[in-house]
C-alpha cells in the first residue's frame, strides 16, 4: 500500500510501497468519492511529476481536501485510490483491489466527498435531498467503502460536514436498503453471504467485472483479478471462491444437496437471533471439530432452533446430516437414510459402498462415520437431535444411548447435540431458554393458528403470559385456536378449567417430536423415576405449591408423619438438593440464582407450563394428604409477631399461600392441625393487605377449630379475635364488634377476666368504639 504525505509547503509526496506488516507503524485517512473524468482525476504519473495539488479539475481539490481535513485531524497520511495505485502494473493493481476492503477498515477516518452534493441549508431538508439522490449510493465500489471504516464522514461538495454514518445511519438505511446494524460495527460474519450480496443489487460500475471484484472484502473471499473475462464468469469464480472458503478445497467430493429428511422445521421462524448468532459463532472455525449443545426443558424450541441454523447457514457445509438419537434403534436407521444419499451422489464412495445396505446396520454406522472422517472431508454438519436419554455416571438405564459410539473419530466437522439433560457435556453447551418477548410469542401463536393477533389486545396479552414463552404451548394453543371456533377469552376459561380435555388430543405439530403439553414431559419423568425415585415424587408434589421459588426449609414445616418418603427428602440439605438437581438435569425445574438471603437456601421454580402438566396429568387423581401437607407447611412456615425482620419470609410465601387458596375447596374436611396453619396463613394475608383471602382463611380455620374443638375453645376464640381485627381494618365496624364481643365472652369464660388474652381483646373494642366516635364505651 502506498500512502500519500502531506509537506509544509501544501504539496503531497508517496511513501514507499508498504508491506502488510508495516502498515500498522502508518495512522491514515482514507477518500471515498465517485471519480469524474480521467482526464479530471489525478493520477499516479501526476504526483510523481508533483502536481498532484495544481492539476486542473476535481481531482486536485479532492486533494486539497484531504490535505486540509487530515491536518485538522492531525495525520499524516492519506491514501486516494486515483493515485495512489499504478495501474499500469497489472499485478499491483491487482493486489490492490484484493486488499481495499482491508485498507479501508484500517484507516482512522474515512472522508465521503460527494461531488453532486452542494452544501445547501444544512439547518433545512435541501441537503438531505441531494444527499439521497447522490449517486455515491449507486456506485459498486462504495458498497465496501461505507461498510468498511469504522469511523465514516459524509462531507459536501464545498467540504461541509454533513454527519457521519453513525448519525446518518436511519437515512443511509431507507437509501440503502441495508439494516442500520451493519454500519455498527457488527461482525460481518451475522449477516449471510446471500444477505451481503443482496446489498449490492441496482448498483453500477464502470466495468461489469467490478460487480464481482467489489465484492471480495465484503464476502471475505480472494481470487485472482481479470479484466475482460466478463460479468458472468466472475460470478462463477466468485461462486467457487465462496465454496472454496466455507468448505474447503475438496468440498465437491463430499458435497450433499440440503434434504430436509428428519428434520421437523417451521415454516416461520419466530425470535432466537442470538441463539442464532451463539450457535454460529461456536461453529465457525478452521475444520477441526466444534460441538454446540443445546440443552431446556422439552418444547422449548431446541429442534426448531437447530433446523434453522441448519438451512439458514447450509451453504456454508458440504453436507448436513440429520440423526435422530433418541434411542440406539433410531440413529442406526438414520445412519441408514444417510448412507443412501451418499450412494445416490458418490456410488463408488469408500466405505459406504463396501457396506450391504440390507445388511448389519452396525456395518453401515461405521461405513458413514468413515466417510465423515476422510481427510478431506472437513465441512460437514450432522445435527444428534433427541439425545434426552444419555450414558452417563447418574443414568443407570441399560437402554441409555452413548454418543461416542456414534461419533466419527477425526477431529473434524461441525456436530449440534439437542438434549433435554444438561449432563451432556460434549461441547459448548447453550442453554435455551423461553421467548423472552411478548411480540415473539404473539407471533408464533399468530402464525401456527393462521389468524392475525395483536400484543395489545387484553386477552391476548393475558394468554401468552399464561403460556409464558414456550414455544409448544404457544403452538399446540395455536393448532387449537386455528381448528376450534373459539375466542381468545374462551381458549383461556377452558385453559383453566379443562387443561387435560385439550391438551390430550394430538393437534398435528410435525415439528414437535412429541407433539402434545399431555405427553411431552412423561419421558423426561420416566428418565427421573430411574434415576431418584424422591425427584419424581417431588415433582408431583410441586402441584400444591406455587411453580416458582419452593425452598428446602419450606418443606421441612410440614406434617410428614404419613408420608415416608417426604421424611427421606428433607432428611438433609443435600439429599433435597440432589433430588431437585436431576429435575433442573432435564430442564423442568431451574435455581434461583438470584436469591441472597443468607437465613434460607434459595428455591427452585418450573415453567408454568409444566406445572399445569402437574396439576392436570401427575395429579389427576386428587390426594388430601398432599394438599394437606402443602397447607401446614406454608401455614407453619409464616413467621410469628415476634419474628425478627419477616418481610423476605412473608413475601416468598405469599404465592405459596395464594396457591393455597385455589384448591381450599377441594379438601374434604379441615383437622385441627390444618385448621391452625389456615389461621397462620389468614395472619399472613392480613400482614400483606390481602383482606379478602385473609378473611377466606379464617373463615375456614374457625369452621375447623369449631367442628373439632367447640366454639368455646382457646384456639377458636383466637381465630374470632383476628376476624374482629380483620373487619376492623375493612371498615366493617358491625362485624367487628360481633368478633369482638365474642371472643371477650369466651376467653373471660375460659380464663378469666384477668388474663393477658382476655385483656388483648378488651383493647380492641376499645379501640374499635374509639373509631367509631362511641368516646363513653371507649374508655370503659
């Protein structure tokens, strides 16, 4: 590269032909411009005769104006591609085209002179009209120009700023039609090779070859530059350059078509872009084998997620092969489906052709993975999907599938393992998670139902936060909605009221493996009840609690004495924390990292999704002691008047309590023990304004403690008194006297009229007669 400097005398000079190591020690400015005519320009033969400032024309005050902005700007040097190459040297210029993109993403700044822009009203919209109509934006060369720099200035005809790409980028996109992340600094590796030779449609060059050769930094590709070899050959050595680089050398000896054999894809791909962009950038590499895992909880959007990588980057793998391993059966047969299309394209291929196709598939396993290891054979992508029942040390199934076994031995090819257990560990592992935005999850419910919903519409908004983001309760919903003549609020109450009803049928999703909420979760549960016997039960436990944030010492309040293996769970920390780590293994449950408390461990919460599936499927069959034990150990679990700073306590519980609530109905009866942890669950609602559910859960204690011990009993009397208190604070005076005046009656009966309790409730009438303005009957 050879620079031009700037002398004190206003005059420019070349530096020497820079080599690419050299090139750094040079801090320059570089033009971007579209050229005038030659005779206009100033050329190489021009600055060597030293007038590269007195020519007539353009093309010196181009110079001048590089002189006069790299001075403000304080450097040195700069570089014009009118004059700065000899392009009487085929091979120089040549090497120069090869290398622009390079030089322009090097420079410090990057002057834009647009020559049909005059300065106009900078303050007005004369400018911004020039500017859109300049024809700088239709040139082939400029495309590199503007992307290239990372710091880019638009300058006027009379060489007045107009801003810089950064600041321009909303107009330079409408101009452009490119997306403003591109001119951020974004690796260019995020956009498609298609995407990026998109960019350049409707621009022109003065030779139909530059088309292609403009193009080279862009695609990051190299091949050699011939003028006069036409438009249409270029692009076919740009098209082989491209395969060249994405897949090697050999790459057509190994190539396949794209087949969608096996893969369960959608139509519309919906959200994911970093996960995308993660994947990709894993992946990317020189050959040597890279392993994506991705690992969540059944119906995430794993498959979906690695069928799109694979047909939006194909064109950068010689082959993508796709292997159901969900069970040693199934990726033998996959590996049977491979070997044919590998004889149909190469039916002399070593290995595979040697292998009987009707014959041992284990013969056939090993013939394809031989294929995948030639040396050559260095681009391929195979997707392992379902690997949810792995060999691994905590998996004692006998029919756990081992992925080395299915494995090619060269280190060598792009691998993406879909999982439901996170102790696969053969490569970097992604974890994904739920559609985090509310637009996302309208417009896959939207596009699976074939109806138009919008995010602002109450009850749809209410229904995607009920389904929270995961992809196949947004999908299965929508294969219901677009069969069913049924209204968002209707899909809701039904949703409510009859989970398993319609969620049991099948509703046709090819791109699900297990295609229905009923049944996805049941293989994850089988895996678990082979493994730890106490993680299954707990998962079915989790129906009478809230799904999110349920804690060790919360469990360890309840009444266990008829259920052993509760007992066996909460015998220590550590055995809690092993049952609920193989529930977070296969995704159904995650820690909350961000719990601080020191006091308590932190919870655990699962997808409401799947704590509907726990409700409606695991619970079908209704069971009291469960329910019971729920209600004692949160009503156990609420801290007393005297506990020392309870709010954190209070508020973990209070879903808890609210989950309570929901089911109350539904127990038969109510024995004292539950009618006492329904008082403590009455103060907790009381202590958190929750009036009406508080008034709920003393109106059940009292029928409780009634039924069991008589309306004259201590604990009933107590009861009584926090209902006086309840109503008071509701502004029910009425109520409250009554409360009141019974409670006095029954603890002067059972204690006395001297007795702290009976005293207690003498100071509420008080108080009550007081706000009342009855002041005679107060202070008696």
């Amino acid at each position: 590269m050879r620079l031009l400097k700037r002398d004190t005398t206003g005059g420019v000079t070349f530096t020497k032909d820079l080599s690419e190591s050299e090139l750094p020690q040079y801090e320059y400015a570089i033009l971007s411009h579209t050229w005038g005519p030659d005779e206009e320009e100033v050329g190489y033969d021009d600055v060597l005769n030293g007038k590269g400032t007195s020519k007539l024309g353009l093309g010196a005050e181009k110079i001048r104006f590089c002189i006069q902005h790299t001075t403000r700007d304080r450097l040195e040097y700069f570089w014009v591609d009118t004059c700065c190459i000899n392009k009487e040297n085929d091979a120089e210029l040549s090497r120069s085209l090869r290398s622009m993109f390079r030089w322009y993403a090097g420079a410090q700044r990057c002057y834009v002179y647009l020559s049909d822009v005059p300065q106009g009203d900078v303050l007005g919209t004369d400018w911004e009209r020039d500017f859109q109509r300049s024809r700088w934006f239709r040139r082939g060369w400029t495309l590199q120009e503007l992307i290239a720099p990372s710091l880019l200035e638009f300058y006027s005809k009379d060489g007045k700023s107009l801003g810089t790409k950064v600041s321009l980028e909303v107009q330079i996109s409408d101009i452009t039609g490119i997306p403003v992340k591109a001119f951020r600094g974004r690796d260019l590796a995020d956009f498609t090779i298609h995407e990026r030779r998109h960019w350049q449609e409707g621009r022109e060059t003065r030779d139909p070859e530059d088309l292609v050769y403009s193009l080279l930094g862009l695609l990051n590709v190299s091949m050699p530059v011939l003028y006069g070899e036409g438009l249409v050959q270029a692009q076919q050595r740009l098209d082989n350059a491209i395969s060249i680089a994405q897949k090697g050398p050999r790459h057509r000896d190994f190539s396949l078509p794209f087949s969608g054999t096996g893969m369960r894809g959608v139509d519309k791909f919906v959200g994911r872009s970093d996960e995308l962009k993660d994947i990709h950038a894993a992946l990317v590499g020189d050959g040597s084998r890279r392993t994506v895992i991705l690992n969540g909880l059944g119906g995430i959007g794993k498959t979906q997620l690695a069928v799109t990588y694979a047909k939006h980057r194909k064109d950068s793998y010689s082959a993508v092969i796709w292997l159901n391993i969900r069970d040693e059966a199934s990726v033998r047969q996959s590996f049977a489906i491979v070997a044919e299309r590998i004889l149909r394209y190469y039916p002399s291929a070593t290995y595979v052709s040697s292998a009987d196709p009707t014959g041992n598939l284990d013969d056939i396993v090993n013939a394809v993975l031989a294929w995948l290891s030639s040396p050559d054979n260095t681009r391929w992508l195979a997707i392992y999907d379902n690997y949810d029942n792995p060999r691994v040390p905590s998996n004692n199934d006998p029919d756990a599938v081992d992925i080395q076994r299915f494995l090619p031995d060269a280190d060598q090819g792009s691998v993406i393992i879909t999982t439901r257990s996170s102790q696969v560990k053969h490569g970097q592992r992604i974890f994904v998670r739920k559609l985090e935005r509310t637009q996302d999850s309208v417009d896959l419910l939207s596009n699976v139902s074939r109806k138009a919903y919008s995010v602002d519409d109450p009850d749809v908004k209410a229904l995607v936060r009920r389904l929270d983001g995961l992809p196949l309760a947004l999908a299965t919903t929508g294969a219901y909605l677009e069969q069913a003549s049924v209204s968002i609020a209707t899909y809701l109450r039904l949703y409510e009221s009859s989970w398993a009803q319609i969620h049991q049928d099948d509703p046709g999703l090819e791109t699900y493996e297990d295609r229905t909420l009923y049944s996805t979760w049941r293989i994850s549960l089988e895996r678990i009840q082979q493994q730890n016997e106490l993680s299954a039960k707990l998962l079915g436990l989790w129906c009478y609690f809230s799904s999110q944030d349920l804690w060790y010492e919360l469990l360890c309040d309840g009444l266990r004495e008829q259920l052993l293996w509760l007992r066996n769970l909460t015998e220590s920390l550590p055995v809690f924390i092993k049952a609920m780590r193989l529930l977070c293994d296969y995704g159904l449950a995650e820690g909350d990292t961000a719990f601080t408390d020191n006091a308590e461990s932190g919870g655990y919460s699962i997808h409401e999704c799947v704590h509907s599936w726990t409700i409606h499927v695991l619970n079908k069959r209704w069971d009291d002691t469960l329910a019971e034990f729920a209600v004692s150990a949160v009503g156990q679990h609420a801290p007393s008047q005297m506990a020392k700073e309870p709010w954190t306590t209070q508020r973990r519980l209070l879903q808890h309590a609210e989950r309570c609530i929901e089911y109350l109905p539904r127990l038969e009866s109510t024995p004292p023990n539950i009618a006492e942890s329904l008082h403590d669950i009455g103060n907790l609602f009381s202590k958190q304004d929750k009036m009406r559910e508080a008034e709920e859960m003393y109106l059940r204690a009292l029928r409780g403690f009634e039924e069991a011990w008589g309306p004259k009993h201590t604990s009933t009397l107590f009861t009584v008194n926090n209902l006086g208190n309840l109503y008071k604070n509701q502004g029910k005076m009425q109520e409250a006297e009554e409360m009141y005046l019974r409670a006095l009656r029954g603890m002067e009966e059972a204690w006395g009229p001297k007795h702290t309790s009976t005293l207690d409730t003498v100071n509420n009438l008080g108080n009550l007669y007081s706000n009342q303005g009855k002041m005679q009957e107060a202070e008696e």
